[in-house]
C-alpha cells in the first residue's frame, strides 16, 4: 500500500485499490477538486474545468528504482505524471544497447506523444529514480483532450518541450565534452528530485549519459577531483551545485528554461 506524501490536503470522500502486473493503483475521488495540490506541474496547470474532469480518472502510483513501466511496442495504457519520481526515456538498439533520449520529472508527463496519438511505445521507459507518479488511461486522457482544445494545447506544448530536450540530447552527445554532458545530466536529475543526493551507480550513468562504461568512472573522477560531486557505490551527491552548473555544457541551461518557460504559461 502506498501512502499520501503530505501536499494532498484533500478529503477523500472513497479511495479504491487494485494491483496490476507491474504497479499498484490508487484511485482518489475527491469531494472538492479545488483543494487537491499537485507536485507534477503540467497538472498543476490544468484549467478548472480540465482539472474537475481529470481528477477522477487520475490515481496515485509508487514506482521502485529501475521499474519499467514500457517496453519498445507496448500498447501506452496509462500516461505516468512524475510528482517526484524521475523516468527515462531509453533508445533500445537490437543488441540490447541502450542509451537515454530524454529524463522526465515533475515538470511534465510521458509517454505524451505515443499515448496521445494510440500507437504503441517506441522506446522503454522506466523509473530512473524511485518515487511517486499520479498517471490515468491513456485513452481517458484522449476522450478529455478531444473535448478541451485548452487541455489539447498544452498537451502539445509539453511533448513539443520533451522533442526539444531530446534535440538538444542528440547535439549535446555528439557536441560536448563527456564531463560537461554528466554535469548537465546531474543537475537536471537534481532538479527533478529536490535532493543533493541521487542513488545512481556508474553503470547508470554510462547509460544515461551514453559515455562508454570503460570511461565514466574517468569521467565522474574529473567532477569528484575538481569538488563538484561526491560518490560511494551507488550514490552520487552534488557537492558544490553553482560550480557544476558553471562547468555543464550549455545544454543544461536551454532545456531548463524551457521547461521553467512551461512553468510560467
Ligand atoms: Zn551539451
């Protein structure tokens, strides 16, 4: 059983839960939708009227580290709203090759484009970071975009924000330095999280980051060396957050203010 993390300052007039294959539901119908608070700021920003029509269809999950929640050519039954949880978005070559296009957190929601559009997921999509998600029925989340063209327009503009970050991913691995790109990943995983500390071992970033795994241990020694982390098996904690933002490639400050740009719309 999941719990409620604090915000939800709601009166829960009936909860209902039911296991799945993969994750554990909890659906919430609230006596007054105007005092439930978000933490996922796509839902956050949802007008009145879209709010008090998707409340009801949205549930409360926890998502443990590494769970997958698609594998390429599943069906998208549920859109995953991330409320502190961080998903990756992972390219799967056919010898099993894997590598990140795009990170989501709170600031939006995924598998937006696929779910939206009914066409099976292309890529895997798993929890990178353990933790709370609200998510809904992909083909709910068609039926009320189809009645609200407000809801239908900012579902756009947040897979279009989503197809930038994974533009500026594709320039940024060919482009920039392999230091640089995990400083940019670190500091946007920070951001999603709240917390200096991330529970991430070297094999993981090598596949977020796509630097070869003979090398990131090389890598993640030149930010240790220079102060900007600290890392023990399996954790990584920001040690000085200015001084590896001044030293991330552009690429971080781009896809932040665009999403910090969605933020204020
Ligand atoms: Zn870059």
């Amino acid at each position: 059983m999941i719990g409620y993390h604090g915000d939800f300052s709601i009166l829960i007039s009936r909860i209902c839960t039911y296991s799945t294959p993969s994750y554990f539901l909890v659906y919430v119908l609230a006596t007054s939708v105007t005092q439930v608070e978000f933490r996922n700021y796509l839902l956050k920003a949802l007008s009145a009227v879209d709010r008090q029509a998707i409340l009801p269809h949205l549930a409360e999950i926890s998502l443990e580290r590494t769970q997958v929640l698609f594998e390429p050519g599943d069906v998208v039954e549920q859109v995953f709203f991330p409320s502190n949880a961080v998903l990756s978005i992972v390219t799967v070559m056919n010898d099993g090759h894997a590598v990140e296009s795009s990170t989501v957190g709170h600031e939006s929601a995924t598998p937006l484009l696929w779910g939206l559009s009914d066409v099976p997921s292309k890529s895997r999509v798993f929890a990178q970071i353990g933790g709370a998600a609200m998510c809904m029925p992909a083909a709910v989340l068609r039926e009320k975009a189809a009645e609200s063209p407000a809801l239908t327009a900012m579902l756009y503009r947040h897979a279009a924000s989503l197809a930038f970050q994974a533009e500026q991913g594709v320039a940024c691995n060919i482009l920039h330095e392999a230091p640089a790109r995990l400083a940019r990943w670190l500091l946007m995983t920070q951001d999603r999280t709240g917390n200096r500390s991330l529970p991430l071992t070297q094999e993981y970033m090598s596949v977020m980051t796509g630097v070869q795994r003979t090398t990131i241990s090389a890598v993640a020694n030149q930010l240790r060396s220079a102060g900007l982390i600290r890392f023990s098996r399996g954790n990584v904690e920001v040690q000085d957050r200015p001084a590896l933002e001044a030293f991330a490639c552009e690429c971080y400050k781009a896809i932040r203010s665009e999403f910090d740009g969605l933020q204020r719309r």
